[in-house]
C-alpha cells in the first residue's frame, strides 16, 4: 500500500479474504465514484497514466482497469513466483509489472473497490516540477517494460 494509507483500511481484511481463492488482488479505483474524490489535477495524471498504459498493453490488461492503484496483495504462492525477478521499474510502475506477470502467467486475479481518504492529500510533496519529471520517468519506464514483455512469461510449477 501507498505510505499514505490513502484508502480506507478495511480493503486489508476485504483481500485477505479474497486471497483464499485467488493469486494477487489489484485496487480499483475506476468504479466507484467515492474511490475518485480527488483533485482534478491527481484524476488527470491518474487517468493519463491509464490511457497511455491500456494503449501499450491492451492484450495483456484489456480485463483490469487500474494498474498503479497503489495497493497489491498475494499470496505465498504467487510471492515464491515473483520473489526473484529483476523488474524494470522503481516507480510505482512495479504494481503493472507485478499484474503483467499475473496474467501472462495465469495467476487469478481478483479486485477491491476502496474509499479513498482526502485527508492524504495534504501530504503531498509534489511540485510542478518533480511532476513533469516524473512524467517523463514513467513514460521511459513503461516503454522499457514494453520492449521487455518476452522476459515476462515463465513457466511455472
């Protein structure tokens, strides 16, 4: 989870309860409207993300809406899978990596809905400027991962 605990805190118990039938469960923040009481800013840069994400990886992830909710659970089974692996990213674009080797590896996947906290905000630290260079990392990050998608499916146990 994002070190904010932006969300409300009863999607922990709602994933362990997932997680005795699926592999990894994914934040969505794309179905309720209460989950998106952002600032416009956050909802553009959120939403951006989303579009250029599904526009690169449509195939893998036409089934999940968000892909950098800031919040993943799994199980053992899907840690001992992952545990090992060299990722591209050091940006949150380690939550896509993540859910790109779930599904090209048939792991189950299931979702939670959460509340986000406003309150979270005001801890922000982002200014214009760290903003447009963040862009620009996530931008060569997901291109990365992109020409890298071969190295994504193994076979497992």
């Amino acid at each position: 989870m994002d070190f904010d605990l932006p969300f409300d805190l009863s999607i922990i118990n709602e994933s362990i309860n997932k997680l005795r039938y699926c592999d990894l469960v994914n934040i969505d923040r794309t179905k309720l409207k209460e989950s998106y009481n952002v600032s416009f800013f956050r909802k553009i840069l959120h939403k951006g993300l989303i579009y250029i994400t599904k526009f690169l990886f449509f195939r893998i992830l036409y089934k999940i809406d968000d892909f950098v909710g800031g919040f993943k659970a799994f199980n053992n089974k899907f840690f001992n899978f992952i545990k090992d692996k060299n990722f591209v990213s050091n940006t949150s674009l380690i939550q896509l990596e993540i859910l790109i080797f779930a599904v090209l590896n048939n792991f189950k996947i299931e979702n939670v809905y959460p509340l986000f906290n406003k309150e979270t905000e005001k801890f922000s630290t982002f200014n214009f400027f760290k903003i447009i260079k963040f862009i620009f990392k996530i931008l060569q990050e997901l291109f990365i991962i992109k020409i890298n998608i071969g190295n994504y499916k193994e076979f497992r146990d």
